[in-house]
C-alpha cells in the first residue's frame, strides 16, 4: 500500500491552486501574436537564376524556390538554355534564353546507350568550356542589365555563372540535388564514378581502389579540361578571386536524408529537399477516365532529356503487354516523348509465341495501354490506382514517386540516375533494371515483386512522411538566400569576412592545428621521450647488474 504524505498532498494542492490561478488569468487577458517577419524594406531586390544546361529537371526545383522569392517582392530572371515551358506556371518570372536548349543527341563522342556518366559529364564539360567566353559574356549582359545583386547558380558545368558573382562581388547560391557533388565524403561514393554508393562493407582493396585510383583517373581525365577552363578565363581576363574559384556562399542541396545515405554537412551545405511545386497541373479529362478505369496501373517515364535503344524499348513494350496479359497490372500510362514513338519494331514477339502489332499500341487502341504525348506526372503518381513507377530514376521522379509512397521499378540511363537506384533499392522501395542486359522475365518479375512485397510497403510509408516533412524546408532555402541577399551590400563581403558567423574555426585554423595533431603531436613526444628515458634505464640497470654478476662471477 502506498503512504500518503500529507506534506506533498498539500503541496500538490498548492501547485494546483497556482496553476488553476494562471489558466484563469490566461484565459480574460487576449494573447498577443508573434511577428514572425523581419524588415524586407532594404534588402536588394534582383536575382539572377542560372542554369547551363537548362531543362525541366535542373530548373524546375530552382524556380519553386524563386517563386516563393518573387511571391515576397523580388525580381528573378532566368537565364538557361532553352526556355522554361509552360512559363504560365511562373508568373512574374522573367526568362532569357542563354543557348538553344541541351540535347543528348548534341553529344558527339558519347554512345549514351552504352557510357553511363562519368563519359557524358566530361563531355558536357568540354562543351560548356567551348562555350565559357560566350557564355560569361551573356552572364555578364544580363547582370548589369537588371543590375543583379545574387546569384543563384545550378552547379553542373556553370563555372560562368559563378565566376561572374565572383568577380561582381555579389554572393553565389549554388544548386544541385548530389551531395557527391557538393559535399563529398571518403565514406561514399557514386557508381557514375565507378564506385558502390557507400564503402562501408567493400574490401580494403576496393576502399584503395575507390579512394586513390579512381579520384586519380578522373584527375588525369579532367586535367586537360580544368586547363582548358583556366585558359578561357584567362583570354576574357577574368581573375581568380582570393586564389581558388569559384568561391560560394552558400550550397542548397535538393535531397533528403532516408534518401540520400546519412553523411557530414559543412555548415554552409545545407539539404533542403525534396523540393515540390506548390500546385501541379490535374489529369486530363480523358487519363482521369482511363485511369478510374483502371484498378492497378503502371505508369512508365523516362524524362524528358533521356532515351534508350530501340531493342529496349520492345523488351519494354513487350513486358507491358506481357504483364496485362498476366493480370499482374491492369493498365499501362506511357507519356512517350516524340523522338521515341518512331524507335519500335513494327511487331512484337511475345514470349507464348504470339505476335502483337505496335502501331495500334502507339496510336492508342489498345484498352489497357494509355500512350501520351506528356502526362501530368505528379498526378498521376498521385491516383490512387497507380502502384508502380517504371522510371529512369531522375532525382525530381524519384522525389514526387517517395512523396506519394510509389514504388519504383528503375532503368537508369546515366547521370546521377544509377546512385539514385542503388540508393533506393537499398532503402527497401525500388528494384533496378541494367540497360545494358534488360529481359522481359527479369521486368516482369521485378513488377510483382514490387507489387506484392509487404516489407516494401512499409518502407514506403516511412519515406512518404520523411518527403513530406522535408518538402517544407524549400521556405528555408528561400529564407538563406533573403538572409544572405540582405548581407550582399556589405563591405565586409568584399573582405572575405561574409558569412562567418557560418564558417567553423577549422576552416581557417588548417588540418593540424583543427583537429589537434600538434597537441597529440607533443603528447606522443612526452611519451615516447618517457618511454625511451625508463627503456634506457631499464637497460642500463639489466646490463649493469649483469655486468656486475660477470663480475661476481669472474671474482
Ligand atoms: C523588376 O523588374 C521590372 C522589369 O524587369 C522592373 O520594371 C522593376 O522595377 C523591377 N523591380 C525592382 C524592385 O527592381
Ligand atoms: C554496394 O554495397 C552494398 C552493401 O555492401 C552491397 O549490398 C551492394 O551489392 C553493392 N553494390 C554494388 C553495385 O556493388
Ligand atoms: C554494412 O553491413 C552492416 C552489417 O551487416 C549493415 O548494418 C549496414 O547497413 C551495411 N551498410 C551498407 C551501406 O549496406
Ligand atoms: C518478330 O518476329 C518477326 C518474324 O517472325 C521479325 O520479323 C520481327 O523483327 C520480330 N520482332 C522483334 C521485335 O524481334
Ligand atoms: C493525392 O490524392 C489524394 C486522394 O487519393 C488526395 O486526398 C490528396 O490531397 C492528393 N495529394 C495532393 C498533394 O494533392
């Protein structure tokens, strides 16, 4: 039985009475709103968006956090190759062209249906460096123009776009959605580079191989282009600022952890993904039927930038027919992009022997294969009847697919798009597919699998919140880069001193004295001395002692 202590019952009594008092209080007085906002009055009003490369998947994310910028008075102007389309989804943008719009096809000496990555990036670097005198010209136009006070730089092959911040003095965002990119660490990887996604269970020689050779070879690769580079800036004379360049503000990183593999952030790296539109456009009236009607669908994209060879695309086609015959899914969305509807044979084969004729899949007629010229991809994903994706794994897919708690079946083409499907296929929501060895067995094994799995539904649900929670911190990013922009007229900037109230002391203490070496440098001396000094003696005494027994022995 449990004693009463008539002390603390009254106290209890007392911390209740006290209590009740403030409650009542509380209640007839009327509370007073916390003001959030500061004083925008004199922040500098004009960004620039940059992007070399251009196209929905490297712009689209960046303009979702513009235009929580523009929606809180700020001017911003793209300029990337290409044009932003539809441009009705951001009003009050301003948009100039830098190039014609990037294409893979534009690529000479790279057979994407065979290299995946590391060749496709050095490619496009070569082209930017081709193009870095025209280029940072545009740039340059452009900033003085509309007298731009930040720069907000997409990081892949931009150098211009960074260099001109520098040399204007103006602080610089950079943007990408790979952390290998911005922050990499000695524990992971990237398969564009040749290596696992994480090295924590590889062997020590694939950690050495990992670590020194491959960075080596890339090096060795990249060399000539980073002279290349240099000579161009050279020939528009434009200076290194503070000896390395480019110099950056601040980096957003358009990922989420639970995606991307845990790892240590500088202060100034900061995740603020998955980053989603505000509103996305509805289903059409007549996918809105096709998929009411239809209670397991499949929805398959690659993009818009990547395509593959025409012997997959039957292996695909097949699989999807295959699949419906099987009763495994019950319909098929295939948004195909033009220059794809011409690369099928005009019959497939079937593996029961039977032949089936494309040309009335492609034009539609099918009733359980829904072909389009594009599908509002976030809706769709959204239906409740879609239950797989069929994706090549693009960072903006991957992050609408988690969002809405969609399995994925990935056939990666290159780019970042192999990490992503490791990365996800490790998390327990997606298998992956090999462009280079695609069977239709293979495919529709993987789509039940995917379909039927219980462990993958429940990872699912967990990364479902975990996009949803981190799709807010796109405000975030907007908050930076106002923070930042209210510091950009600075002196202080000019100074170097910008932003140290982020930098950590390590970063201008050097490797030694930041992590102590020279301290546990000393402490090893002290020790070793005093072990050498008691070894020493030890010695002495043993050998006099003998010496002396000799001795003793001799007399
Ligand atoms: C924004 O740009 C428009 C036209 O480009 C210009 O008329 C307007 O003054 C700019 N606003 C600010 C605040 O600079
Ligand atoms: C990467 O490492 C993981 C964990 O050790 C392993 O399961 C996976 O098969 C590896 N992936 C590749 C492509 O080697
Ligand atoms: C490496 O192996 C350990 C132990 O089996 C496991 O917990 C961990 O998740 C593995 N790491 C990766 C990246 O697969
Ligand atoms: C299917 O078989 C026919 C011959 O029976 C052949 O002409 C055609 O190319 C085959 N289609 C595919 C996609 O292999
Ligand atoms: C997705 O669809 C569900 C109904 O299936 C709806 O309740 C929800 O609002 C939609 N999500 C978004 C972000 O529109």
């Amino acid at each position: 039985m449990i004693k009463r202590n008539p002390i603390l019952l009254l106290l209890i009594l007392l911390l209740n009475l006290i209590f009740y008092v403030n409650v009542n209080t509380a209640t007839t007085q009327s509370y007073i709103p916390r003001k959030i906002d500061f004083d925008r009055s004199g922040i500098p009003k004009n960004i620039l968006l940059g992007s070399y490369v251009g196209g929905r998947s490297h712009v689209k994310p960046m303009l979702d956090v513009a235009a929580i910028l523009i929606e809180r008075g700020y001017n911003v102007t793209l300029l990337s190759a290409g044009r932003y389309e539809p441009s009705s989804e951001y009003p009050g943008l301003n948009q100039i062209t830098l190039k014609p719009p990037l294409r893979i096809k534009d690529l000479k000496n790279v057979n994407i249906h065979e290299d995946s990555g590391f060749r496709g990036l050095s490619q496009v670097t070569e082209m930017s460096i081709n193009d870095y005198g025209k280029t940072y010209e545009k740039y340059k136009k452009v900033a003085i123009e509309y007298n731009i006070d930040l720069f907000f730089c997409d990081v892949l092959v931009n150098d211009a776009c960074m260099d001109i911040a520098n040399n204007l003095k103006k602080p610089v965002i950079a943007w990408s959605s790979s952390l290998q990119f911005m922050d990499p660490v000695p524990y992971k990887n990237d398969p564009m580079f040749g290596c696992n996604i994480s090295l924590e269970n590889e062997s020590f020689f694939e950690r050495f191989r990992c670590a020194l050779i491959q960075p080596l070879q890339i090096a060795y690769t990249m060399a000539p282009l980073a002279r290349q580079l240099n000579d161009a800036r050279k020939q528009i004379d434009i200076k290194p600022v503070s000896g390395k360049m480019p110099k950056v503000s601040l980096a957003l990183v358009d990922t989420f952890f639970g995606f991307e593999l845990p790892q240590h952030l500088a202060p100034n790296v900061q995740e603020i993904g998955p980053v989603l539109s505000k509103e996305y456009p509805p289903l059409t009236p007549e996918l809105s039927n096709f998929m009411n009607a239809h209670e397991r669908v499949l929805y398959v994209a690659f993009g818009t930038r990547f395509f593959t060879t025409t012997e997959n695309n039957n292996k695909i086609l097949q699989s999807l027919v295959e699949a419906i015959n099987k009763k495994i899914i019950d319909g098929v969305v295939w948004p195909l992009v033009e220059t794809s509807r011409d690369n099928f044979y005009p019959t497939l084969n079937l593996t029961d022997g039977t032949q089936v004729q494309t040309l009335p899949i492609l034009n539609n007629e099918h009733p359980h294969i829904h072909i389009a010229n594009f599908a509002p991809q976030f809706a769709v994903l959204n239906h409740t009847n879609t239950k797989l994706f069929f994706s090549h794994g693009g960072a903006g897919s991957v992050h609408e697919s988690l969002y809405t708690g969609t399995p994925m079946l990935i056939l990666p083409f290159g780019a970042d798009q192999i990490g992503n499907s490791h990365k996800l296929k490790s998390i327990g929501v997606a298998l992956t597919l090999n462009k280079l060895t695609l069977d239709v067995n293979d495919i529709l094994n993987k789509i039940s699998k995917l379909l039927e799995d219980e462990k993958i539904k429940k990872n699912l649900k967990r990364m479902e919140v975990l996009a949803k929670i981190n799709s807010k911190r796109k405000y975030r990013a907007a908050d930076l880069i106002e923070y930042i922009l209210q510091n950009s007229g600075l002196e202080e900037y000019v100074n170097d001193d910008f932003l140290k109230e982020w930098e950590p002391a390590s970063s201008r203490m050097g490797f030694i004295k930041a992590n102590n070496l020279d301290v546990y440098g000393a402490l090893l001396g002290v020790v070793l001395t005093l072990f050498g000094g008691i070894a020493f003696k030890l010695f002495k005494l043993i050998s006099n002692s003998s010496s002396i027994k000799i001795k003793s022995k001799k007399a």
